[in-house]
C-alpha cells in the first residue's frame, strides 16, 4: 500500500485528530519501527508504529460519534499531566478511543463532539468549515447598547481580528443578563475575552447547539450517540469549505 503522511495514518486509525497528531510527532511522541519520528515523514501498513507508548494499526474499526455535556471543571483533553479532571473519564466505558472535536475551556460547559473518526474531525475543526456553534452566556448585570455594538463588532483578539459574531438578548434579571452567541470561529476563549473587551463579567458559559444538534435535555456528565442523520449533517457541512 502506498505511504501515507503520519499525521493522515494517525488519522485514519481513529486515535488522533491530524492536528492532535502533528503535535505528538514535534514532541517526540511517535515513532516508526523504533525510532523518533519526523515531521511529514510517510509511513504504511508495514511500518510498527508507536503513538504515545501504544502500538497502532489502521485496523477497520467501528466509527464512534457522541456528543457530551460536558461539566464545568473538566478540561478537554484525554490525559491531563496536573491531575484534573478530564472529559475523556466521562466517556470511558464506551470501551473505544475517542477525541474531542475542538475544545471547551475548564470553567465552560455544554455539548461536546467526540469521535473516532480523524478524516470527519479534522474537516471539522478547519477554519472554513460552516457549522456555526451556539452558546448561552450569563453576564453580570445589565448589558447595554453600547455593549452590544461591541460584541456585535470586529474585534481584535490575540492580535487576530475575529470575524463578527451575532449576538442578542434573550433574557435579564435584575442581577444579570442572559446572551446568545452564534460564531464560526473558535478563538481561544473568544467569548470571554469578548466580554472582557466589552466591560461585561461572565458568570456562565454554556455551548447548546452546533449547528442543528443541540444538546436538548442531556443531563451534565452524561452522553449519548449521535443519529445516522446527525453524523451526515456533520459530514455535509463539514466539507464545504473553500
């Protein structure tokens, strides 16, 4: 069979994202018949490789889709160095490796999208792709109009400027106000930083929705299967990008 890039076999055998994979080659956490292996470098069936002290085959294995609600505390991650919790706890009974597509910070919460299946979350995590993702986010106290034309504006975060977000009230107390986020991008802790630059206290942060799955009555902690017709959504919108 002809060789294929690492990051593309780690891919296709369901136990890393590309970019998950290219990041454990530059840190020396792959190797190719005993030894380091190099960036780029093209590998086959007949090669033994070794991802992060596991042996890895492309064996044809059951493609896993599920989405989580994941709950404040934990980070996105399968193994974290410093002891925290991690959503991988969450999911393992499912008796496969399986990897988040794309990430929630620590003090975030709601749905998260695992899978084994590295072609589909790669395209899914790639700038182009036009899945928007929805978010709740509680603030604290009144939000004005002002501030709303903040949020709503092309701001710049980390020196890159964000594409405008659309973002509108849907609920206030007398202490705090309830926004919705719709973006399609996934900045490092975007929304927060957004509300910072908008003099706004962010109190909660929750993900409802990715594009049409929304994470409807999903208890936190828990997870479930996504449909057949939840998975063609994914992969439909997926590979619409430029």
């Amino acid at each position: 069979m002809e060789k294929i890039r690492i990051q593309k076999y780690l891919s296709d055998a369901g136990v890393a994202s590309r970019r998950a994979a290219e990041a454990a080659v530059a840190d020396g956490k792959v190797t190719v018949n005993g030894r380091i292996c190099e960036t780029g470098q093209k590998v086959g069936d007949g090669d033994v490789i070794v991802y992060c002290g596991r042996r890895v085959t492309r064996e044809n294995k059951k493609k896993i889709y599920v989405m989580l609600n994941k709950p404040r505390g934990y980070v996105t991650t399968n193994k974290d160095e410093g002891g925290r919790k991690c959503t991988a706890d969450l999911v393992a009974d499912l008796g496969e490796r399986v990897y988040p597509v794309g990430r929630l910070d620590r003090d975030s919460e709601g749905l998260l999208i695992l899978t084994n299946d590295g072609e589909l979350a790669n395209l899914l995590m790639h700038p182009s792709h036009e899945i928007p993702k929805i978010y709740n986010v509680r603030v604290r106290g009144a939000v004005t109009d002002e501030q709303l034309d903040v949020l709503r504006s092309p701001l710049e975060i980390d020196g890159y400027k964000i594409k405008p977000v659309n973002v509108d009230i849907i609920g206030a107390t007398e202490v705090s106000t309830l926004l919705r986020f719709r973006l399609y991008e996934g900045r490092n802790r975007q929304i927060r930083k957004m509300c910072e630059q908008a003099g706004l206290a962010v109190s909660r942060l929750t993900r409802v929705a990715i594009g049409d799955i929304a994470i409807g009555d999903l208890q936190p902690g828990k997870y479930k299967h996504l449909t057949p017709a939840q998975v063609a959504y994914l992969s439909k919108h997926a590979k619409k990008q430029d």
